[in-house]
C-alpha cells in the first residue's frame, strides 16, 4: 500500500482532488498578528484581501517534523513532495520526521525535494500515482519520479511585485522601477531557487513570450502535461492555455487555482506554470 503526501504548496482543482488521494499537511500563514492555517477551510479571496491591506510581509511556518512523523507512522510506504528545499524548510522537516520514523520501524520512505511549486508538486504527485498505476515497485516509482523532477521546468509571472519585494526574492528599487516601467519580469527556477529569466514589458506581451517560451522549452510536448496555477486570475489562466494550444500540442493542459502559500508568493493575479 502506497501513500502520497504533499505540504500545502501543492495545488489541486476539484476534479483532481477526486482522482488523486494526496495528503496535505498545511503551513501556517501570518498576516499582521493573525494566524491562518491552509487548509481547505481557507478562503483564498478574502486571504488575498488581507494580503494587500497589510503594510507587512506576510510570513509563513513550515510544517513542523512532528506533523510529518504523524503521516509517516500510517500504515502504507510514503512518497512525500515538498516545496523547493530553497524555498522553505518543509523538506528538511520531511527528513527528520522520516529519520525517526525509520529509527522506529522498517518501512519504505522517500521524500522528492520538487525543487519547483504549486503546480510543479502538482505534476510530480500525478507523476507518482501514474507509476503507483503502473505496477511499479517503490524503488523504480523513486528512481523514475526523480529523474522526472531533473527534467521538470517551472515558469511563473507576478502582475503584483509587492510580496516578491518585501521578501526579498527582488530589491526593493529594481522592483519599483520595474513596476513604474510596467515591466513584467518572467521568473523560473534554477536548482529550486527563484531567478528572473526575461524582463518583457506590459502583461499582454509577457504572457505571449511565455507562451513562446513553454513551447521552445517543452520539446516533444506531445507525451507532457502542462500545469497552469492562477491566483484569482482564470480568465488568464484560460487565455495563456488557448494560445499554447496554438503554437504547440501538449498531452494535456490543466488549469488548477492556488491556495494560500501559493498566492502568497505569487500574489494577486499572479501565474505559475510547469511542465
């Protein structure tokens, strides 16, 4: 018996919530002196409300190891899929709650660092349940879902800089200058960190050259899922997904919604693609 488990980060649409059963243990997000747990109870637009009254940076808690050793001890072999280890300290809590677990009892662990996000943990779930599908042993599901990590690229656009400035990710003064300018830099992930890779001015022109950018990058796009997050964006999460459809042909598009860690980091309109 196989389980998957994920930290909040990982983003679901209803209709995959019904197909893949994959264990959400939540981060703790502050705004001002407010604790908010992301869980399925959270109502995202009133947490991005929230968000853009506060003058501070929202903070995050990872999941603690006790919160993970509680999911290890069930009785099945785990696959666990954590928020880039350059992200945040979720997978080195996943280490040590499997250190003690296995300390304890024989039973088969593996945590997969997605070195990605949102939707990035979102395919390496799916990626994993298709081999649990296939008959795989835990092992070959190990050795097939990393190299799938190696190969997986993340893409995202932030129409907002605020949260990507007050957390330091960008300088404050390139991020107001880029922000005056209209310039919309298209971020991705190099080793799991966060890097600009274009700096393209207005949206509409971002949003095309990312387009462009997902079908140079995908090569053979025909045999790979393309997953699309949006925070409180659908409509241009449906439109990014119409003009890749034109230039190139994936297996399969999906378009999730982000929960709250997510459109933290993201922020308001903001949107994340891997592939």
């Amino acid at each position: 018996m196989f389980k998957i488990i994920s930290d909040s980060s990982l983003d679901l649409n209803e209709q995959l919530e019904k197909e893949v059963d994959i264990d959400k243990i939540p981060f703790k997000l502050y705004i001002d002196e407010e604790e908010i747990i992301d869980d399925d109870k959270l109502d995202v637009i009133e947490f991005i409300q929230k968000m853009k009254k506060s003058a501070k940076l929202p903070r995050t808690a990872c999941p603690s190891p006790n919160d993970f050793k509680e999911k290890f001890e069930e009785n099945a072999d785990i696959f666990a899929i954590t928020i880039s280890s350059k992200l945040s300290g979720t997978y080195n809590s996943a280490m040590l709650a499997m250190n003690m677990v296995l300390e304890e009892t024989k039973k088969n662990i593996h945590i997969f660092d997605s070195k990605s996000a949102s939707v990035g943990q979102t395919l390496i779930g799916l990626k994993v349940k298709e081999k649990i599908d296939q008959g795989l042993n835990f092992d070959n599901i190990v050795e097939e879902v990393e190299l799938y990590v190696k190969n997986m690229k993340t893409f995202f656009i932030s129409e907002s800089l605020d949260n990507l400035i007050k957390n330091g990710r960008i300088p404050s003064w390139k991020g107001k200058l880029a922000m005056a300018l209209k310039i919309r830099p298209i971020m991705t992930t190099l080793d799991g960190d966060i890097v600009v890779s274009e700096k393209v001015r207005s949206s509409n022109k971002a949003f095309e050259k990312l387009a462009q950018n997902i079908c140079d990058v995908a090569k053979d796009a025909s045999s790979k899922t393309l997953a699309i997050s949006h925070v409180n964006n659908l409509e241009r999460a449906k439109s990014l997904k119409a003009r890749v459809e034109e230039i190139c042909e994936f297996k399969e598009i999906i378009i999730v919604p982000t929960h709250g860690l997510t459109s933290l980091y993201c922020d308001d309109q903001g949107i994340i693609v891997a592939f």
